[in-house]
C-alpha cells in the first residue's frame, strides 16, 4: 500500500500515513486517523490532569478530599479509598446504549454521573498526594510515577527511592534535581546521566564517579570543569565548596547552562537501540517518532514516556508500559493487550472506549470496572450479545457521529473529542506541552480556568530564608515561605510554599539549600529543560560533516548538535 497525505480536521495541515501505518489499522481493525500526530497527542492530554490539584467535596460522605477535579465542576467525586473500597457498584451505574443519541455524547453523560477517584493512585502506602501513581510508599506530591519509595516532588519517574524534585528519571536514589537520568546514585543537579555516582552538574555524562561541572564524559572519576585530577585534589577542592548555599548553587547553575552550549550535543540521546528516532530512547527496536521511552520496546509509532515491554503501540503515552498492541491510550498496561481509545486501564485485554478499569476483559465504554468481561457501558452481557451489540454501536458511531463546536467530526477510531474533557485545557498536561493563550483554547471550544485567588498569608519570604540549610532552624517547617515568583510567572505558582519535615531532613542529610520557589514553579523549570517531542531536518555541524539526521533541536538553537558518527569520534 502506498502513502498517503490527508487534511488534519483540527489544525488543517498535511499530514502523511505511511503504509506500516495502514497496516498497523488494519491489524486493530481501526480506520484510518483524520488528525494528525500532534493534534492526536493533544487531544489524549486535554485529559490528562497531573499537577492541578483541589479541595472539594466528596460526594458520597460530604468531607473535604484532595481531587484533580476542581469543585466547580458538576462531576461525582469520592475518596480514592471509598473507590477501591466495597460500599459501591459500578453496575449500579450502568446504562443501556441509546441509538437516538451520538456515542460520545451518551459517553458524557455516564462519565459525569459516575464516582470518580479525587486521585488516580493505586497500591499506595503513605501516600495520598501522589497522583497517577502505582505503588507509592511515603511519597508525597508525585505524578506519573511507579514504584517509588520515599519521593517528593517528582513526575514521570519510576523505581526510585529517597529522592526530590526528578524529572524523567529511573532506578535512582539519593538524588536531587535530576533531568533524563538513570540508573544512579547521589546525582544532583544533572542532566542525561546515566549510571553515575556522587556527582554534581554533569550532562550527558556515562559510569562516571565523584564528576563536577563537566560534560560528554564516559566511566570518569575525579574530573572536575572538565579537568582530570587526582582522587585527593578532586576531594580538597570538592570540599571548599560551599554546597549548602543558596547563593553558590544558583552561581553553579547559571555556570551549568552556559557550560552546556559549549559541550557536544548527541543529534539524539538513543541508547542500546536500533531502527529508532525520537529521543531519550534506550532499548528500544524499530520505534520511530518516540520519546522518553526504555526497557524493551519494540515495532512503536508516536509513542511518549513508556517503560518495560511495548510492543505494536501507535500513537499513546505517556505512561504506557507493559502492553501489546495499544492505540491511542495513557496511564494503560500493565499487563495486558489489544487497548484502544483507553486510560488507566491496567491488567486488561481486549478493551475500548473506557476508562479505570483493572483485571478485565472486552469492555466497551466502561469506567470502573474490576475482574469483569462482556461489559459496555457497564452493563453485564452474554459473550455472544457482547459481541453482536460491539458491531452494532460501532457502525451507530459511523452512522451518527459526534459532530463538536467547531464541526470536527468524531467516527469510531478516534480518541475521545477535546470539548468533553473533564478539566480546563491549563488544568492538563496538554497545557504543558502544547502552550496556548486563553483565546486560543475558547477559540477551540475548550474550557479555560482562571487563577484561583489564593489567599496564603506568608511568614516569611524567599528572600529572607538563611543562605545555608546548616544555619535553617527547626522552625522552618512551621513557616509559611513566599515563592519568589508570588504567582507572577505562568507556571501554576502556588504563590507560597512550606517545608515538610521529611524535605528538612534530606536537605540536610545531602547539604542542599532551601527551595525558593514553589513546586509547580520548580517543576516547570525542569520541563523548560527538555527538548521538545518533536522532529527537525539538520545537518552536522562539525567542520566538513555533511552528515543530515533529524533531531529534536531545532535549527535556531544555539547548542553543538553533531552527527552519531561524529559524536562517537569526538566523546568515546
């Protein structure tokens, strides 16, 4: 089958379907998208909330609960615990399929009358403010994350312990501050790392140990701003820094920028993997278009922040892992095969159009099912109606399509439409990677949601914070801190902040100084720091290399990007 060039129905450019593409639709027994990638994977955002969190009201007990649905919005909300708990029925919520009425619309209305979790968190010990997490143990205020142990301030990690304020990173404890990193021990400060051990401001850096202010290193010891030294110098300059100063670290990291556009810029960071283009991508086969991805994936299309075991998943993430056969789902595997159009659906096979679902088989728009089979819309089915009613709902979806506010048209084989997103567009991840202003988003006839007046009365602010965690006091933890930002900047400033106990104790214990902004402002800081999921045509650009690849750099940025042939000359 040859390619083929269609019209995006959203932003109304070309775009290009490729025939593994076909094939891979027909193998799913999808048609063909009418939006293109990155519409596609703006889309899946729109209904993705990890960071906005609210008080409101459970609606079972009347109680205050933490919940990722903000309390103007006309939705049934409980404590996650009361969810995973037995004094409910998901079937006693079911519905029978109306063909008077589009799908997506009748989807809508279950949705909105339905008990939903205040917080996606399951397998949780001590951990109530992670959101999106499996298996968190005395954590706090983690999203995108599985197995974690004693983790705060992080998103999109897994198998980490005793650590704060990651982003992207994997099997690594003792560690602060980290950007794409793996694999690793008393990391701070650092960027695509892998397997290192107590170092600090290293970037693209590989089995190194005790490193400083360096970069493209590779199983070092002892090198500090790029310069071999002896074990015992390295240790006398390394302790005449002044490490628990505010003031030297934010020197140290106004030093780090600045060191990395002189350091040698890999077109791509693609470890161990073969046939792949993306980026941050390790052990990974015939993945093309992919990002944030590592552990056995394999035969991938558009893929973004997936781990361990993918295979044959078009356009889905993030936190996709362990799933064959997938398209067009988030927060979804875990075991489990043949996941379409779905979210947080884990140990599942044969699943479409549902939603927080675990254990089960053939569902079809379902929510909140467990250990079930032959359901749609949460009713219970016979084998042979389940799959004669399946048949009939999709050609109603191709017969009478939803059509939304902006006349996009909505068939079988396309991801829930934006519009019916529970949260507003800045309240989601799409905010995060795709950036609109407020009339952009009502010009799409997506929901926009006003900064909340917030009315935290400080005690102290940034500025006044001691310059060194050995002269922080045990009262800190009582002090209401005023970010330095105070709701100024566009990064969901809490405007104030509090230091926990279990945050003191690590700064201290690693010599690390007080914070002076809010999470939300330091999680935005480290995103600032990632390259975009996107592709651009370059050529090399060592001297008498005309070499072309494509990379998430784009043309107009400032670093040395070099060729994989002239990277490996140059680092190894």
């Amino acid at each position: 089958m040859n390619s083929e060039t269609k019209q995006c129905q959203n932003c109304k450019k070309d775009f290009i379907i490729e025939p593994d593409d076909f094939s891979f639709y027909k193998k799913i027994k999808v048609p063909p998208p009418t939006f293109c990638i990155e519409c596609k994977a703006q889309r899946r955002l729109t209904y993705r909330n990890t960071h906005s969190l609210y008080k409101r009201k459970d609606s079972f007990s009347g109680e205050n609960i933490i919940s990722i649905y903000s309390p103007d919005k006309d939705l049934v909300v409980i404590d996650q615990k009361t969810w995973w708990g037995d004094s409910w029925d998901p079937f006693d919520y079911g519905l029978d399929y109306d063909f008077n009425v589009p799908f997506f619309e009748q989807w809508r209305n279950f949705r909105n009358k339905f008990p939903l979790q205040g917080m996606s968190n399951s397998k949780a010990t001590n951990s109530d403010y992670c959101n999106v997490a499996e298996e968190s143990f005395d954590s706090y205020l983690v999203s995108a994350s599985w197995k974690i142990e004693r983790v705060l301030y992080s998103d999109g990690v897994s198998s980490i312990k005793d650590s704060m304020d990651l982003h992207v990173v994997h099997r690594t404890e003792f560690s602060y501050d980290d950007v794409v990193c793996t694999d690793s021990y008393q990391l701070f400060y650092s960027e695509i790392a892998i397997s290192c051990v107590n170092s600090y401001f290293i970037y693209d850096c590989r089995g190194c140990t005790d490193c400083f202010m360096s970069c493209n290193l590779r199983n070092k010891s002892y090198v500090m701003y790029g310069e071999q030294l002896s074990k015992e110098e390295y240790n006398k300059r390394f302790k005449e820094m002044n490490l628990g100063s505010y003031e030297f670290i934010k020197e140290k990291k106004e030093e780090f920028e600045k060191m990395k556009l002189k350091c040698i810029h890999r077109f791509s960071n693609i470890i161990n993997s073969y046939e792949v283009s993306g980026n941050n991508i390790d052990h990974a086969k015939n993945c093309h278009n992919c990002y944030d991805v590592s552990d056995g994936i394999e035969d991938c299309k558009n893929v973004f922040w997936s781990v361990k075991n993918v295979r044959d998943v078009f356009d889905s993430g993030p936190g996709v892992g362990m799933l064959q056969l997938g398209y067009e789902c988030f927060d979804t595997g875990a075991g489990g095969g043949h996941l379409l159009f779905d979210s947080v659906v884990y140990y599942a096979e044969n699943v479409e159009y549902s939603f927080n679902c675990y254990n089960s088989s053939d569902l079809f728009a379902c929510i909140g099912l467990r250990s079930k089979k032959h359901c749609i819309l949460n009713r219970q089915y016979s084998k042979e109606k389940y799959f004669e009613l399946r048949e009939k709902i999709i050609k109603h979806m191709n017969e009478m399509p939803y059509i939304d506010k902006k006349g996009i048209i909505y068939r079988y084989g396309e991801f829930f439409p934006a519009e019916l997103s529970p949260f507003a567009y800045n309240e989601t991840v799409a905010q995060d990677l795709f950036p609109l202003k407020k009339e952009q988003v009502l010009d799409m006839g997506l929901l926009w949601k006003e900064e909340e007046i917030r009315n935290y009365k400080p005690t102290i602010k940034s500025i006044d914070l001691p310059d060194n965690i050995n002269d922080v006091l045990d009262s800190i933890v009582n002090e209401i801190i005023e970010c330095e930002h105070k709701g100024k900047c566009r990064d969901r400033c809490a405007t104030a902040f509090k230091i926990t106990p279990e945050e003191l104790i690590f700064y201290r214990r690693f010599n690390i100084p007080l914070p002076r902004i809010c999470y939300g402002c330091r999680h935005y800081d480290r995103l600032r720091k990632r390259n975009p999921m996107k592709l651009w045509s370059r050529s090399c650009m060592k001297e008498g290399c005309h070499n072309e690849f494509e990379t998430s750099y784009a043309p107009e940025r400032p670093e040395i990007v070099y060729c994989e042939k002239c990277y490996q000359d140059e680092v190894y």
